[in-house]
C-alpha cells in the first residue's frame, strides 16, 4: 500500500459528539438560539472537525504553492509565464495581497516551489520540486502517474510540517500562470459539463482568448480520456505540480484534523481531486468565498460547501482564504467569550 493510500485511510470521521457539545454550549450563551446565524454553524463544524469543544484556530497558514504550465504555449493567459516566479518573489518579499491580507489576521504566509520553470533561492522558499512546470496538456500528459504521487505526498509532508509546528488551520494558495486551464479541465472532467461552460477570463483573457482557452480543454480532454475512477491519473493527464500538492495538502490535513480553507477555482480543483481520492476530506474543507469565475459555483455544489462570502474575487494567492480566517477567529471567541444565562 502506497503512503497516498494509508493516509487516505487515515481520515477520521467528523466527531459528532464534539460537535454536539458545541451546539449545546452555544444554546447556553447569552444570547436567543441560533441568532448568530452561520457563525454558531462554523463553530459546530470546527468542533466536529477537530474533536474539540472549542478549538483554537490560531496560529493560521496561507500555504502558496506554485507551478507553471506547459498549456501557457496554447495562448491561454493573459500574461507570459515568467510572471509567475515574479509574483513568487514578490511573496516572499511581502508585496503582494496575500500578504497584505494575511497579515490582517496575523497568519503566516509559507511560499512553496511545487514546480516553477526556473529556481529561485531565497531563503524562506519552500522548495519540494517535481519537475520544471507540467506538459502541455493539449499535446502530451501534464505529468507521469510517479510525478504526480510525489507532489501528492510533498502535499502530505507539508501538512505535517505544518501540524508539527502548532498550525491550527491551513488556508489554500497558489500561483501559476495558466493555471486556470487545467483546472477547468479537471472541473469539465469530473463534471461532464461542456469546456466552455466551465472556463472563465482568469487573469484577463479578451473573447478570443475565451474561446482559445475552451478549445484547449476541449483538446485536451479528448487527447488523453482519463479513467474516471482513477482520480490520480486524471490528475496526472490534466493536472498541475501545485494543483496535486495541493490536493495532498487536504489529504494531509484531514488525516490530522486540521481544518482547510479552500480560496478560489485552482485550490477548490485541487480540493475536489483531494475529495475524489479520499471522499472523508470533504469534511475537513471550509470554503472562503465564492470566486467570480464562473466554474466556481460548479465546483463548491459538487463539493457541497457554501461559501462564507462573496466578494467578487478572482486573484487566486488565498486572498479570499486569507479574508475568511477572522471568520473563523470569530467563531472561536463566540465560543470561549462569551456568557452564559447560567
């Protein structure tokens, strides 16, 4: 057994009694039941998800993980491909909004190197890669069934690390130019919908790039007729390096409860990959916003979350995950602050 299998065995079941626990401690506060709405719906989830009455969700992790695209060739983004190590370094440098949003709640932004086409160093980058950027989907596999198992695992380690430092909740990120294709592709893929039904602008794409970006899934859906109960090979005919550590970071994640913050359409693909391997990480998801691309509603419905907000983001880096995490702080001082009638 592969250590991708023991650890989608691992999963725990949501702890019903913890969550029980919760509801009865928020019937009890000083307040009428159920008047804080989906607040005191999160804080039962939280305990469900963690096994704790009241779990604290501090201190928090933006995971930002990067890959580029061999599909970028395809004229499917609005921008070169050499923007995504000019975004990462900005991560790093602490210019760009995840960073200026994570730091509204205080959480820590790990900036991860999945598989960039170039190398960079810098000293707080995280680097696990596979290969330099993924094939070009419409002509050849976006990686082998073995790149992809090992992302999957970096994804895993990741998670661990994370869990043996103190990490409460891990918040999804990417960056990747391109990105958005193969995500549609997996999105198409699992759902049966038509490409151009599930494409969107991404980074700014005019009509005509629309179109290119459709016939590219299209493409490369009919090149490549993935099994469609073999998740990990879809994965790997369509996917991306960070699209797939990601996807190991949920797995990961729900294997030591710790609760996910999905952001937008790249990590929410990589969380209904997750969801597909091992269906108990469905559990351990919480989704941050709805995202303006229009394959996002989709993808949330298939996982059957509803999203704490709607703001019309469609940035990608965490930013809506980033802006979820006081949300779920709130949740938590609910639970430990407040009085009860008692």
């Amino acid at each position: 057994m592969t250590r991708l299998h023991r650890i989608a065995q691992q999963i725990p079941p949501l702890d019903e009694a913890a969550a029980e626990r919760a509801r009865r401690h928020l019937d009890s506060l000083t307040k009428p039941p159920g008047s804080l709405g989906r607040l005191e719906e999160l804080a039962i989830r939280l305990a469900a998800m963690t096994g704790q009455m009241a779990p604290p969700v501090s201190p928090a992790t933006v995971l930002v993980v990067a890959g580029d695209h061999g599909v970028t060739a395809e004229g499917v983004s609005a921008y070169p491909a050499e923007v995504t190590p000019q975004m990462v370094l900005n991560f790093l440098r602490g210019g760009a909004a995840i960073n200026a949003l994570a730091r509204v709640s205080g959480a820590r932004v790990r900036v991860v190197d999945a598989g960039m086409a170039v190398d960079l160093e810098h000293p707080d980058l995280t680097v696990c890669k596979v290969r330099r950027g993924t094939g070009n989907i419409c002509r050849e596999p976006a990686m082998t069934r073995e790149e992809t198992e090992a992302a999957l695992c970096h994804g895993i380690e990741l998670a661990d690390e994370e869990a043996g430092r103190g990490t409460r909740v891990i918040a999804l990120g990417e960056m990747g130019i391109g990105n958005t294709t193969p995500s549609a592709a997996l999105l198409a893929f699992f759902s049966g919908r038509p490409p151009e039904t599930v494409v969107g602008r991404g980074t700014g794409l005019d009509e005509r790039g629309l179109q290119r970006k459709a016939d590219a899934v299209r493409r490369a859906l009919a090149l490549h007729k993935p099994d469609p109960s073999d998740p990990v090979g879809v994965l790997a005919a369509l996917g991306g390096l960070e699209i797939a550590t990601l996807a190991g970071v949920v797995l990961g994640a729900a294997a030591r409860r710790i609760p996910v913050v999905v952001d937008g359409f790249i990590t929410t693909a990589a969380a209904i990959v997750a969801v597909r391997i091992a269906p108990a990480a469905v559990n351990y998801l919480i989704a941050s916003h709805r995202s303006a691309e229009p394959g996002h509603a989709l993808m949330l419905e298939m996982l059957g979350l509803r999203p704490l907000l709607e703001l019309d983001l469609r940035l990608g880096e965490g930013t809506g995950a980033a802006l979820a995490l006081p949300l779920l702080e709130a949740a938590h001082r609910v639970m430990t602050e407040m009085a009860t009638f008692e």
